[in-house]
C-alpha cells in the first residue's frame, strides 16, 4: 500500500512539473496585446486539439478548451478596444 501511495505522489508531481514548465515557457503578451496558442494533434497542424489565449490588460475573456499538445501556433492580436 505504501509503494502505490508512493507510486501516485510521484506521478502527481511529475504531472504537477510538466504543468509549470509547459506554463514558464510561454512568451506572455505585451501590455495592450491578446495571445492565442492553437495547438495540434501532430506535426503536420491539420487537426487542431485544443486553443488557450492569454491577455495582458485586454477586456476579453480568457479562453481554454480542448487539450495541449507539443504542437502549436502562438498568434498574437492587439486589444480590440472596449467603446466599439
């Protein structure tokens, strides 16, 4: 029992690193700016899995759906202004 305790914290904290690593290797937006990352099913970029973008100061919301791959596209946009 001790060994699968064991076991399952090691794997949490594996999944827990590759989180955190995958987040840090982002090029976050500039102020004023929108980034959106597509990702992939493979290397070809014909099937798209899963979209996160990410804002600095925009009034949009964030969007996260699907999953992520090592497969993706990062895009970024300026902040559609609120007043139009």
């Amino acid at each position: 029992m001790r060994k699968l305790s064991t076991l399952l914290a090691s794997a949490a904290f594996a999944a827990g690193l590759a989180i955190s690593l995958d987040t840090l290797a982002l090029p976050y937006p500039q102020p004023g700016q929108e980034m959106v990352v597509t990702y992939y099913g493979s290397a070809a970029k014909t099937t798209v899995v899963g979209v996160r973008s990410y804002h600095s100061g925009c009034d949009v919301h964030h969007t996260s759906w699907g999953s992520t791959s090592a497969y993706s596209t990062i895009s970024y946009y300026g902040c559609v202004d609120p007043e139009y």
